[in-house]
C-alpha cells in the first residue's frame, strides 16, 4: 500500500479532467426549481453587497411529485416548522449579504437524520439593492423504524433498530426507543436529543439502556448518558460549555471472527484459550469551558474538570482455577481499579475554510469538509489531591492538513500522539499517522479514492491491542482475525458515480484491502483482498448509503472462492 501511494497522489493532483463549477445535485436542485417555479421566484445573480429584506424558509414534504404514489405517505409525516429551521439562518432581515454566513446556514442545517437538501440562494425583490434569502429544505422520513446493520459470513455482526421520531412535531427534536446487538449482547432503552432547548441554543442529549447476553438472553448490565451544553453554535460565537455525565456496568468482550478471541496467558508455559470477556464498570463526569478568537484562524482555549471511576473483574463462574484467575485478570485487567480526578486545559487551532464535494461518502448530496491546517493537544492533571488515587498526566496532540486538490478532490493527512505519565514515565503511549484521498472524477464515471494509516502501542501497560479484520479494513478476512500492538493498512476503491433510477441512486465499486497488525514492526506480513461492491441510497429515508461488498482474500485456508460478503450501511471509509 505503502508504494502505491506516490501512485494515487499524482492520479489525484494530475487527472486530465476538465473541471466544471460546484453546482447542485440533480436531487438539490429538482427541489429549488420546484419552490421558485411555484412561489415565482427568480434568483439574483450578483447579491454580494445587497441588504437582506427577509429570510423565507420554505421545507418541502418528503416526497414530491416526481415519486409517483410514494407521495401518499407525506401524510404519516409532520413537516419541520419553518419557524424553527429559520432559527438556524445566520443572516436576518436587515442584513448585508453574505455568502460565508449562507455557507455557515447550510452546514448547520445539513444534519443527516432531519434533512437531506438544503439550498441556500439570494433571489430578486421589487427594489434593486435588496434581496431575499431563499432556503429550500426537505426532511428525510422521520417516523421510521431506523435500522443499521452489518453482516459478515453467515452471521449478524451488528444490528441496530430504533422506533424513532427523528423530527417530532416538526420540531426538529428526537426521540426514540433504540436496539443495539453486538457480537456478545444486546441493550435496549430510550434516548432523547434536542439540538436547540426552548431556542436557546443550548443541546441536550439523554440516554439509557439495559444490556442483556446476546446468546442466553440473560440481564447483564446497563448504561446511560447525559449531556448539556452551550455549544460554539457558530463561527463567530466566543464563549461556550457544557457538562457530561455517563455510566456503564456490563461485559466486555472481544471477537475474533464470530468467536470470543482466545486468550493464552503469558505467565504459563502452556497454551491456554480463555474467552476474552470480562465484567467492566464505569463512571464519569466532566465539564469544560470554551473561548474562541480568530477570524482566518480560529484559537479554541478550553478548560474544564473532570472525575471518573472504573473496574474490571473476571466473570463468577469464568474460572476453576484461583490461580489461573489471578493472572487473568493481572495480564489482561490492568488496573482492575482506578479513580481519576483532575483538571485540564487544551488548545485548538484550525482555518474555517470549507469545501463542497459530491459523492465522497453518500451519493447525490452535498458533502463540507473543512480544509486546511488543524492542530489540537490537551492535558489532563489527576491528583490526589482532588480525589484521584494517583498522580498522573494523560496528553494527546495531533495535527492534520485538508487540501482542496481541485476538480472536486480531496487530500487530508494527519498525525496523533497519545500518552500517559505516571512515576516519571511516559506509558501506554499511541502513535497514528493516516491519509485519505479522494480523486477528481474520471471522464464523470468513475474516481479513485484511497486510504492508508499506520498505529503503534509503545510501552503499553494496559494490556491494550488493535485488531483487523472485516470491514475495518480487510473485508476478506474474518472480523478481527489479526491482532497486535501495531497495526499498518490501507485501501483503495474504484466507485462510480451514481445512476438516478426513480427515487434510487445506485453505485459500484472494485477495492484491495491490505494490511496486518503484530507485536512488533518488523514480524507485520501484509495480506491482501480484492473485490467489488454495490451501493444503494434512497434519500428520502436516509442519507447514508447501503454497502455490499464481496471481498476475497489472497493468503490463508479461507483464500478464493467462494469469498466473504459483509453487508451494512457507510462506506468503509
């Protein structure tokens, strides 16, 4: 992979295709031409300087008329009211116009389980130095039964199902009743978000859930969560916070394929093969503080505190033997408890310059991505003092740089460093390094978009390992078949652009996945996989699409035929 990326950079920077404006998607702008032909509106072509006179919000119903009989459902959904998605324009009557601030609507509009087009434009009124603002929204189904699923070999990997009201009332709030099916357990329980509490700005999202094993059925733990926050809603707020608490009591476990990974105790002489599973219980609570100041560049200065509990113990019943249990849990539980308070301080900076692609991750819709440079580090001080039962620091950095290649492509690179220093050493240490790329479209069929990334463990002292395998990155190969504390993969697809059939939007893809991860660098053996894939996305319902993917993997007894077909929803990466 490694060689082939001088390859996929000059495909990306060099393609001879002739480039073209970003203009709107055949589905963005069936719903513009259908709101300005039926309010008889006209766009303004030069509205840079000109005051705003009004803001007029117009959401359009689900289903229009070019879906035929779908149409008849409209009537099980509330539209969004208009009133509270103009909450959301940036820009007010009396206005001066400005396209960054219409950009910045756009974006915070565009969340994926509420509204699939949003369309932005400046159109004429009776007097020549005012314009209005236009903003054409559509909601995705709201009253749905919400599924995501993945399926691997000839087993269910992951399912989630909600009973949700996405937008209830048209208020843009949501609620649901959500299931989650694992490997090794299932939970179910309610969740609530609410992006603007009351008009105020502020978010608030609830959660809870009880767990129960997968296989037995049996009750074995439960989570839940709690958030409140005055977030930076827009670029040029200066001040916000929020405060977050969660818990979870269950049982972690690991898979390697469809199986529990086998874990062989390093203190024997002998082979063991205990099942990787546990019982896990945490707490926490945090809060933090946020300024920004910058306009080209933003500095984000936060502070905050925060203070959580954690423990980890073999199952009852899981060993015979006391001993065995003993290094268990010494090996693999490490610490078995721990209680952390402290406060801490990060630093952000990064340019709020954005660019707008297609068919990156979705298909049809506007994709913002934002470009240019991005630095963050933070520092956590734990201390006795406050309550913790140690004295340690935790830290992280990382950088990263988006370029905008042109011809619709796209290139990001970045890096990242996570540390922990206790006893005047620096332990359980993660480095990453990682780069996508995405290429201009070839003669408008098809592009080459391409991943690669590089993670290390170094002086790990929590017994912690990265696995691949599956649809994390080698889709031949079973769901984390390969284990280490270092992991190097990457891949790279082929996809076409989507084909418009009806309300459909259908895509292909051919991919090689390679990869490997291992205790040390040097013993890393790439494996490899191709195959191809199908896309499907219905826009009305969602805005991620549907995968298939039927990879075959090069080495190993499950090498060729017939392969391994896995099924979900996102694209890999």
């Amino acid at each position: 992979m490694i060689r082939c990326l001088p390859l996929l950079l000059c495909v990306i920077a060099f393609s001879a295709v002739a480039g073209e404006p970003e203009k709107l998607g055949r589905f963005e702008q069936e719903s513009l031409d259908q709101v300005l032909k039926e309010a008889k509106l006209e766009i303004h072509p030069e509205p840079a300087g000109k005051r705003v006179r009004k803001v007029r919000v117009i959401n359009l119903e689900v289903f229009s008329q070019r879906d035929g009989f779908l149409r008849w459902f409209n009537i099980f959904h509330v539209t969004s009211d208009e009133q509270i998605v103009a909450q959301e324009v940036l820009l007010k009557g009396g206005d001066l116009f400005d396209q960054s601030l219409v950009d910045e609507t756009i974006r915070r509009l565009k969340v994926p389980t509420l509204s699939n087009v949003v369309v932005a434009v400046a159109v004429k009124t009776p007097d020549p130095n005012q314009v209005d603002l236009l903003v054409v929204t559509r909601d995705v189904w709201s009253l749905r039964l919400n599924s995501n699923f993945q399926i691997q070999g000839d087993e269910i990997t992951l399912l989630t199902i909600s009973l949700a009201e996405n937008n209830f009332l048209g208020l843009r709030k949501q609620m649901a009743v959500t299931f989650n099916m694992g490997q090794g357990s299932y939970d179910i329980g309610p969740r609530y978000t609410d992006s603007n509490v009351a008009g105020t700005r502020m978010t608030l999202g609830a959660a809870a859930a009880m767990i129960f094993n997968r296989n037995t059925g049996k009750h074995e733990g439960t989570a839940s969560s709690l958030s409140l926050a005055y977030p930076l809603w827009s670029l040029s707020r200066t001040m916000g916070g929020g405060i977050s608490f969660a818990h979870y009591d269950g049982v972690y476990r690991r898979f390697q394929g469809t199986n529990l990974l086998p874990y062989d105790l390093r203190s024997t002489a002998r082979i063991e093969s205990i099942p990787y599973e546990y019982r896990s219980r945490s707490f926490g609570i945090s809060t933090y503080t946020v300024h920004s100041v910058g306009t080209k560049v933003k500095h984000h200065f936060r502070y905050g505190y925060e203070f959580s509990m954690s423990e980890a113990e073999a199952l009852p019943g899981q060993f015979d033997d006391a001993i065995e249990q003993e290094r268990f849990e010494n090996e693999i539980l490490t610490p078995r408890t721990e209680r952390s308070a402290g406060v801490w301080v990060g630093y952000r900076l990064f340019t709020p310059r954005f660019g707008k692609y297609r068919d990156l991750v979705t298909y049809d819709l506007r994709e913002d991505y934002r470009l240019g440079p991005e630095f963050d580090t933070w520092i956590v001080s734990a201390l006795r003092v406050l309550g913790s039962n140690t004295n340690h620091q935790r830290m992280a950095a990382s950088a990263s740089w988006a370029f905008d290649a042109g011809m619709n492509s796209y290139l990001k690179l970045g890096a990242s460093w996570h540390a922990r220093h206790q006893n005047r050493a620096l332990v359980d240490q993660s480095v990453s390094t990682r780069f996508y790329g995405a290429s201009p479209s070839i003669n408008g069929w098809f592009r080459i978009v391409g991943r690669a990334g590089l993670n290390l463990r170094i002086a790990d002292s929590r017994n912690g390992f990265y696995s691949l395998g599956g649809d994390n990155g080698l889709r031949g190969y079973a769901i984390g078949q390969f284990t280490g504390k270092h992991r190097v993969r990457g891949n790279i697809e082929l996809r076409s652009a989507p084909i418009a059939l009806s309300f459909l939007r259908l895509g292909g893809v051919a991919f090689w996945d390679t990869g490997h991860t291992a205790e040390s660098l040097s013993d890393i053996r790439l494996r490899h996989d191709i195959g191809v894939g199908f896309r499907l996305l219905i826009p009305q319902v969602n805005t991620h699409v549907l995968r298939v993917d039927w990879a075959f993997a090069f080495q190993g007894i499950t090498a060729g035929w017939p392969g391994r077909i896995t099924v979900g929803f996102f694209q890999v990466f």
